[in-house]
C-alpha cells in the first residue's frame, strides 16, 4: 500500500512564543552586567483562565544574587499551533501599555513582537531591572 | 515581634501621627499602603531617639512601603506583583517567616468580584509557591484588602480560605472534590462589631439596599502554623495615637487623617 502522508514535513517559517523569549532572556544578562536574567518555566499550578489550553509558560526576571526572588512579567499559553497566544501582564506594565484588561489573545508572531517591545521599554520594567540589579549589591544578599 | 499595618490615605503629612504611633507601639515591622509623606524624614526623626527603622526598597509592588528594624539586606524578597509583595522576613524567635503585605484594588474604581476572585487566587498560588520554595509555612498576610472577612475571596477554598475559629482553621487544610486546599486563620472577625468600638477598620455609607457601613478592609491572617506564636490579644484596631483621636465624635476615622484605622498584632 501506498503512503498517504504528504511527501515532506516542511517545519513552519514561525518562530514560537517560548523561542521569541528564549532569544530576547539571552540579551538580559548582558544589557545588567550579569545581574538580571529572564527565565521561562511551565508553573505547577494552572490558573483556570489557561485550563484550555496544551501548553503554559511564565516569563520571570530573576537577580542572579537575589537568591529567590522572581518578578514574573507574563503568564502566556497556546494551543499545538502556537498562535493565537494568551497573555496575562503584569497589572501595572498593561496600564502603562494602555490595555483596558491585563489578559488577552495575541493573533500571531508579529502582534507577539510588537507586544514585547512595549513591555520591554515599559517604564516598570525599568524599575523593577534597576531595582534588582540595586538589591544585588546590597550586603548579605 | 510587633507588626503594623496602616492604609494612610495619601495625608501628605501622616509622619505627625505615624511617628508616634511606631514608637507607642514599639513596632518592629511596619507596612503602609496609600503612604506619600517623607519616608527618610520619618526614619531620620525615629532615630533621633534610637529608634532605628530601615526601608525595605521594593522590586514591583509600589503600593506598600515596608520598614523593618532588620537591615534591608536581611529581609530577602521572594516575590511582588502589582497588588502584593512576599519577603522572608527575620524573626526573633522563628529565625524568619514569610510575610506577605497587600493592598488590593479598591471596589470604588470599578473592580468587579471576579477581580478580588482572580487576585486571590494569584495571591494563594504565589504564597504556596514561596512556602515550598523556601521550606517555611509560617506566613503572615496583612493588608488593605478591600474586602470583608466573609467576602467569598477571602472564605473560598480555591482563594484565601481564611476561617474565623482556630478550632476549624487547625486542620489546615481540607479536601474539596479530592483537591487539597491550605488554609488561614481569619483573627479579624473578633474585632468586627460594636461591642468594642471601633467597629471595624473604615466607614463607608452608600444609598442601596445593602451597606454595612463599617468595614474590615485592613485584616491580617496566619498559617496555622503560627498559632502558638501569634498573641490575639494583641490584635487591635488603633484608634488614637498617643491620646489624640484618629476617629470623630461619632467613632468614624477622620478623613483629615486616614480614612483607615491602623491595626497592630505580636508574632512571639
């Protein structure tokens, strides 16, 4: 019997939501001098706004001698086909960002980067960088 | 240890009762939320009497403002969203314990019930998340909650599920639909009520069919874990800094100085 599959499997010219973040937590480190650094997990507990969804993610900025703090700057989950995204944001980032509600969808890799470079420039992420990178230095941390 | 809480309004001038207020108290840690006068200015005049307390710069929650008698380099910080802020906090007796400082959006600008449901629950998880991080579960939450003791984010398994008696809180946690959930002890419903005045922490009158008038906003609750530690007679609602009245004639807070009364509680 002849295949029934298509001939090739040609992976998608798109780049995923982790792999956005995982290529933008590489320049962090290097823009603070080695303080601050982003890391994406998949969290234990899923909040019920992302139950439908097959895979969750959450963005944390951590100090590398800020032994266990974490800020985590966004929650996202999608299906097998990566977009749309979910989003929840940080309350104060999706103000400053003018969003009207702090968890949304995100239609596709475009509307993702975009995204990023508001939350990226967003003035509470500055402080909360700089504030990091501040506590770092202090004396028994 | 003597903790603090206090919603001070924005009073750009809170530091002439504040001050004396820390130093009746003897307080060792102290939260504010809505705090807008000179931190340094305080800090300074309290140890011009060796009463040293220190700022504990926060990474991303602005809404409260922490002071501790511990260094800022002692009191680690675990994690802080907009509305909440978790730090290991040194104790003198417990070595640390966690200690979580809170203020919630206000139901004035808005905010729906699903809002308190939602923050609740992000709060939950993050505190279950600290405990397991660090091993402790001796977690201290207090805070300007905007919302009463028997509101259902405060009640809710899934949420807080702080319970008014130590005798049901004890347990820890209980099972729903073969889920655990972990539990806190609600001290504030003792205090709520005329029997001993004030009645509760703020005063709000609105036409409608259902208002309570006084409130219970300004709460603290505690793991179980804490229960021998934590001296409930020393739970108090504050309503007058060294003699001088923080609440009107009628008992209600002064909104010349807060709208919020302050509360105080030991953790021995």
């Amino acid at each position: 019997m002849e295949s029934l599959w298509p001939e090739l499997f040609n992976e998608q010219d798109i780049k995923t939501p982790t792999e956005i973040l995982e290529i933008q937590a590489k320049f962090l480190p290097k823009l603070t001098k080695d303080m601050v650094y982003a890391e994406i997990v998949q969290p234990n507990e899923v909040h019920s706004a992302f139950i439908n969804y097959d895979f969750l993610f959450r963005l944390n900025l951590k100090g590398k001698f800020l032994e266990n703090y974490r800020f985590t700057v966004l929650t996202f989950a999608h299906n097998i086909s990566f977009y749309p995204v979910k989003i929840q944001l940080d309350k104060d980032i999706s103000v400053e960002c003018g969003m009207t509600e702090n968890r949304f969808d995100l239609k596709n890799e475009y509307e993702f980067i975009s995204f990023l470079k508001d939350v990226f420039n967003s003035q509470k992420m500055r402080i909360v960088i700089t504030a990091i990178m501040k506590l770092s230095n202090l004396p028994n941390f | 240890m003597k903790y603090l809480f206090w919603n001070t309004f924005k009073n750009p001038e809170i530091n002439t009762f504040l001050e004396p207020l820390i130093r009746e108290q003897e307080c060792d840690v102290v939260l504010l939320a809505e705090y807008t006068d000179n931190v340094i200015d305080l800090l300074k005049n309290l140890s011009k009497n060796d009463y040293s307390l220190y700022l504990i710069p926060p990474i991303a929650c602005f809404r409260i403002t922490t002071l501790s008698i511990f260094k800022p380099g002692n009191v680690k910080p675990i994690n802080s969203r907009t509305h909440f802020t978790i730090m290991q906090m040194p104790h003198k007796t417990l070595g640390f314990h966690l200690l979580v400082g809170v203020h919630f959006p206000s139901k004035l600008h808005g905010n729906d019930h699903l809002t308190f449901i939602a923050e609740s629950i992000d709060l939950k998880q993050c505190i279950e998340e600290a405990e397991n991080l660090i091993g402790n579960n001796k977690t201290v939450i207090v805070g300007d909650f905007n919302m009463n003791p028997f509101e259902e984010p405060m009640v809710g398994a899934l949420a807080l599920h702080s319970i008014p008696t130590q005798e049901e809180a004890k347990r820890g946690n209980r099972i729903i639909n073969k889920r655990q959930y972990s539990m806190f002890y609600n001290p504030m419903w003792n205090l709520f009520g005329d029997k001993n005045m004030p009645a509760g922490t703020y005063y709000y009158s609105k036409s409608g069919h259902v208002t309570y008038f006084w409130n219970m906003f300004d709460q603290v609750i505690i793991r179980p874990s804490l229960f021998d530690n934590f001296d409930i007679d020393s739970l108090k609602i504050i309503d007058k800094v060294n003699g001088t009245p923080l609440v009107n004639t009628n008992g209600r807070p002064k909104q010349q100085i807060s709208d919020h009364l302050p509360i105080v509680f030991e953790i021995t």
